[in-house]
C-alpha cells in the first residue's frame, strides 16, 4: 500500500525561525505548498527482542506484536523521524534520531488505560522500546509537549526501561500547573519529586547526538505549558494545532485561551511553508486514515480554524463557542494526576494504586457522608 507522506526537499535549513511574526498584509502572498510525499507506511515485525527490556506488565505483549510506524525525513541529512500511533486516544508518539550517532529522544510516550477495568498496560510504549533495541538507538531523552488531559504519560516506564537515567523534559511552566492540580487532586510537594528531570526553557535548544539541534518554543494556549520542539524543518507541535482538516484544539483547560492559541498558530504557520508540523492527535473522519504531519504550506491555505485571513476575533468566537459544546476528556481526571508527575503514579495507599475523580452534585440534597 502506497501512500503519500514524506517531503524531502533538497536544500539544507537551519534552525532559525523565520518570520517569527506574521505580518496581516503578506498573509495572502504565500502560495499553498506542492510538495512531493512519498513514504510508505511499514508494519515492522518486532525481531531480536531483548527480553531484558521488554518486559510486558500487562495482558498483551509486544513481543508478539506488529508496531505500526512511518518514517519521515524533513530534510536531506536532517534526524530520522518515526511516528507510532496509539489508536485507542489517537495520540502520536514519536522518535527522532540521529542517523550518524543513532542518538535519540522520544516525543510525548502514551501509557495504555481502560477506565473501566482500571487496567493499566504498556503495549504502545513497548512498542517504542522494541523499536529502539531494533534500530540500536540510544535515547538521551524523554519529551513531553504539555501536560496531557487525554492519555496517560508513559514517560516514567519508558525512563525505568531504559536504565533510568534517561531526562524527562517538558516545559517550565508545568510548574504552575501542578501547584494548580496539587490543590485539587491533594498532592504535595513531596509527590512531585522526581518526577521530570528538566524544566525547558523558551528557544532554549539542546543537542541531540552530534548533529541534531532541538530548538524549543513556546506555543501557549491549548495550555500554558505547552511547547514544540524544532529539529530542522520538523516542528513537532503537540496540540498547538491540528492537522488541516480539524483545524485547532481546544482551549477551555485551566490556564488555556483561545488568544493565545490563535498566536501560537500564527507563530507556526509564519515558518517557512515547508516546514513540516508533527501533530499529537489526529481524529481523522471518515474516509481518511490517521495522518500525523501536514506542511505550513498547507496550514496556511487550508486549516480548518487558522487558515490565512483568519482574524482573530474570529478565531476566539469560533473557538470558545467550540469548547462550551465539548465534553470533558474520557481520560482527563486519571491523566492529570498521572502526568503532572511525568508519568508516575500517585502514592499507593493500602498497596492498591488510587486514582481520584472529582464528583459535582448536581442536586446538593444527595447525602453525603
Ligand atoms: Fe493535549
């Protein structure tokens, strides 16, 4: 089966963010992108296991297993790109690595939980891990986009698997929302201990490998903390935007606006237009398969909510009239409470693991003990 995915253009880029600040006026100069994508989808069988890494803790196995994977490549001699997708939130987890040292990181790694069993599993981070013994890869760290309200961070495990001593990184500003969510779910400082190891700095960058440079940037809005990361022409952008056809996410989290989202897109479709924007979701309709990257070039002409002429008043109508209509995530509750810690678990009480979920009376006459 062949599909259409990867663009490869052939001249170099570097890091450097370019017209950092859309001007309304050279909106409608650009020209949506033509670009060629050739890449076909592979279903890798997992082979040659190290059975000291994958260790299932749960019902399935990886090791009996096909991963699901594509492979990107936003530039000549740029990092490898493999985008896995966890099909039961839809999360897009990535690797990028080096292909010269095989040094990598992990982006946004999702932790499998049925609500209703309580069932927690690791079949899509076994995935990852079974996918970096393969290729031989050596992950110098773990990257999280935001605090997800969605899918539980399977950062912790994946950091214990690879020998614990692997950083989990995210934005500075996770700061503020744990104290946020420590007050409501009755966590204390002391629970968020060793829990991320690096705090990420706006346009800080970091190396990865000897010849990968990871720039971070700011993209508030679906929450404050949240941040993508720019390797080379690749823009892995969380929930800052979704591809065209959805158009943006929601906004109404503790700490979101929809301002601030519409800044941050403008901030992403002002990259070159063929820069690549790596998604966290995709909720793809009918008809159309889970995709997880689309040019700026295409942002630009075709985003559902942010497409070139957008104003922004009509980008925060549109948006805050969304929200109000949304339901709160399936996941939100045991998902916050997971991943404002990175990924771990809250303290076991009784040795049984507990996670809280707040009850709103609707009729204040309901006895409460
Ligand atoms: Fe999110």
């Amino acid at each position: 089966m062949n599909r259409t995915r990867t663009c490869i253009p052939r001249k170099l880029f570097s890091i450097a963010h370019q017209n950092e600040t859309r001007a309304p006026s050279s909106r409608r100069l650009f020209n949506a992108v033509s670009c060629s994508r050739t890449s076909t989808p592979i279903h890798y069988p997992l082979r040659r296991i190290n059975p000291a890494i994958i260790r299932s803790n749960s019902s399935s196995s990886a090791t009996t297993t096909n991963a699901t994977w594509m492979h990107f490549k936003a530039d000549v001699d740029s990092a490898d790109i493999y985008a896995f997708l966890e099909p039961q939130t839809s999360s897009w987890q990535y690797i990028i690595a080096d292909p010269v040292s095989l040094e990598a990181a992990v982006i946004d790694p999702v932790l499998d939980y049925n609500p209703a069993s309580g069932a927690l599993a690791t079949t899509a981070a076994d995935h990852l891990l079974a996918f970096i013994a393969e290729k031989g890869l050596e992950v110098l760290r773990i990257l999280e986009t935001h605090a997800h309200a969605d899918h539980l961070s399977a950062s912790q495990y994946l950091k214990k698997m690879l020998g614990g001593d692997v950083p989990i990184c995210i934005g500075e500003r996770i700061k503020s929302l744990q104290d946020h969510f420590a007050a409501m779910y009755g966590f204390t400082s002391t629970d968020f201990v060793e829990s991320f190891d690096i705090f990420l700095k706006d346009e800080e960058e970091f190396q990865l490998g000897s010849n990968i440079l990871c720039k971070v940037v700011h993209l508030p809005g679906h929450t404050p903390d949240h941040i993508g990361f720019v390797v080379g022409k690749a823009v892995f952008v969380g929930d800052s935007i979704f591809m065209p056809d959805l158009g943006s996410a929601r906004t109404d989290f503790p700490g979101g606006n929809a301002k601030d989202l519409f800044s941050s897109m403008n901030r992403l479709l002002s990259l070159p237009k063929d820069y690549q924007l790596f998604v966290g979701h995709d909720y793809p309709s009918a008809g159309r398969q889970h995709e997880c990257m689309a040019t700026v070039g295409v942002h630009r002409e075709e985003n559902k909510h942010g497409k070139l002429g957008t104003t922004e008043d009509e980008f925060i109508e549109f948006r805050e009239a969304r929200n109000k209509v949304l339901g709160a995530p399936r996941l939100l509750h045991p998902s916050l409470q997971v991943n404002i810690r990175a990924g771990k678990l809250p303290p076991a009480s009784e040795n049984r693991v507990w996670l809280k979920t707040p009850t709103r009376l609707a009729n204040p006459e309901i006895p409460v003990s």
